[in-house]
C-alpha cells in the first residue's frame, strides 16, 4: 500500500503547491480512507512543521483504529459461537472456511451451522467445504427456517462440548429491513441455547465506502462484535479499514487475501499501519 511513504516524500520535497495538496487529498480518496479523514489529514499536514508531519499523521491514524480487542472470543467451559454475516457475495462462506481452518490450527474442534437456506447451492458450497476440512455441518431443509438450523445446531455444539459452533448465514442487503430482523432472530434463538460470542460482518474491501454503510446498518439490527475484510488481495487500497474502526469503532479481526481456506491473517493493526506508512 505505502500510501503515505509517497506523501511524506512529496512534502518533504520543499514547498507543497496547491495542485500537490490536491493531489495528495485524492490519492486518499482513491485508497478508501474516506472524505472526513482525508480532509483531516490534510489539515494536519498544512498545520504542522514539515519534519513533524509524519509524526502527526501516525498519531492521527492510530487513535482512528478500534481500541477493541481483535482476538477471537474463546470460552474454556462451553462452545464459542459465532455468527457470520454480510451482504452478499462479500465472502461470508469462504470466510467460514478459513476460520475453520485457523481454529483446527489451533487444534480446536469445530462445527458448522448452514443457515443459508435461502438456496441449495448455498448449502452445498459449505458442505464441500467441510468434507475438504474434515468438519461436520447441521443443514436444514432449503427454504427452511434458519433460526431453526442455527438452532440444532448451538443444541448439538453444546452436548458434544464443541470448542467452536460457527453460522454461516445468507447474504443479505442491508437495506432490507425483514431480511436484517431474520438475524436477530437466528441470535434470540441460538441464545435459547448459548450466548451468541461472536457476530463477524464480512465486508468485501473492493466495495470501498459502502462498507462503511453496511457496518452502520448491520450495527443497529445485530451486535456486531467484529469485522472480517475480504479480497484485500486485489484492488483494494486498505483505507477501507482505517475508514470503517473510525466510523464505527468496530475492530478488524482478519483480512482475506485469496480464495483459498488458508488465505485468512489476524489483523494486526500495527502491521496495517507500518503497511501504509513503510
Ligand atoms: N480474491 C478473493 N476472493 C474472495 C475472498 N473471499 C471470498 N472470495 C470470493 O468471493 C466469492 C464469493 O464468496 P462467498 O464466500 O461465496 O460469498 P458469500 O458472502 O458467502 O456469498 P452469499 O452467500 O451468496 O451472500 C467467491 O468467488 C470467493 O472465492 C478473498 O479474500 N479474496
Ligand atoms: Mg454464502
């Protein structure tokens, strides 16, 4: 990314013209850093002596990053639950799969719940999954109800004593006001059994400031407790990350980087940092 790195430079380079701030302003607008802090950032730096510069904008930055803990939650005495949700397409049942694979790293016992019943490829998608993975998946029927899946599914975690129950839910728009109801309710139900943990919203970091939006809205129908950006491997500029923690205050906990079940990494927000500013 090294966004800044190329900012500091052309500061550092003497005199910073009015077409130079310009420039500077979109190139943080291009990497998804959002209207409102770009246009901070540049405050700072027109403020600030040119060998301070630097300094400012990494405090800035830093105190914009959730203060939140970015560990996965882990219960010793019960099975951890956790919810994946998101719009569609943003890489929710992928993200499943990565997740089991880095808990089967830490030797955790893992379960799923297929509670997309929305279509029966959805269910498929999972099960290959999980035959590849080794794990085993409560379904349901398709167009059933997925409260009832997650259901059966927090039932069973809990007699076998699983370390990790995770929902795989259906893609949903957020501007969808019944389709957002439906997962508070997968949660009261799951919740008849254990607490929900975890509810993760998947957003795809190519979708730029709209993950923002979709972080706000998924915020007031479910707790959200964390975030899992995807397809930070493509086009991605990363100032989605930074544009979203600020706005919402919700951390980051991983970043997808491929298609595959090992393409999934804890984000450290020191890592992110140094990968903007190195
Ligand atoms: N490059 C890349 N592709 C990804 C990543 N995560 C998911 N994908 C791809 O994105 C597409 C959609 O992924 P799914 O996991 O099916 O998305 P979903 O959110 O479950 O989709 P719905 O259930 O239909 O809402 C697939 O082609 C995935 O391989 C990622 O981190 N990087
Ligand atoms: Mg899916």
């Amino acid at each position: 990314m090294a966004l800044f790195s190329k900012i500091f430079a052309k500061i550092r380079g003497g005199q910073t013209s009015h077409s130079d701030w310009d420039e500077i302003h979109d190139s943080l607008i291009a990497a998804d850093l959002g209207a409102k802090s770009a246009g901070e950032i540049i405050e700072i730096a027109k403020k600030t002596k040119s060998d301070e510069i630097s300094d400012a904008i990494i405090t800035a930055l830093k105190n914009w990053l959730s203060t939140s803990d970015r560990n996965l939650a882990f219960n010793l005495d019960r099975p951890t639950t956790v919810m994946i949700v998101g719009v569609n397409g943003t890489g929710k049942t992928t993200s499943t799969a990565k997740l089991v694979s880095h808990l089967k790293g830490e030797k955790k016992s893992v379960l799923l719940a297929a509670a997309d019943t929305f279509r029966a490829a959805a269910v498929e998608q999972l099960q290959t999954w999980a035959q590849r993975l080794n794990v085993e998946v409560v379904t349901g029927p398709v167009n059933g109800d997925p409260a009832s899946v997650a259901f059966d599914a927090a039932t069973r975690a809990k007699s076998e004593n699983i370390n990790y129950l995770i929902i795989d839910t259906a893609g949903r728009l957020h501007t969808k006001s019944g389709l957002m109801d439906e997962l508070g309710k997968v949660r009261r139900v799951v919740e008849k059994v254990l607490p929900i943990d975890e509810v993760l919203l998947v957003v795809d970091a190519t979708t730029g400031q709209n993950g923002v939006i979709q972080a706000k809205v998924f915020m007031e129908s479910v707790a959200i407790t964390g975030l899992i950006l995807t397809k930070m491997d493509g086009s991605a500029k990363g100032g989605i990350a930074l544009a979203i923690e600020r706005e919402t205050g919700v951390p980051v906990k991983f970043i997808g980087t491929g298609e595959g079940a090992s393409d999934l990494e804890p984000f450290v927000a020191e890592r992110y940092l140094n990968g903007l500013l190195a």
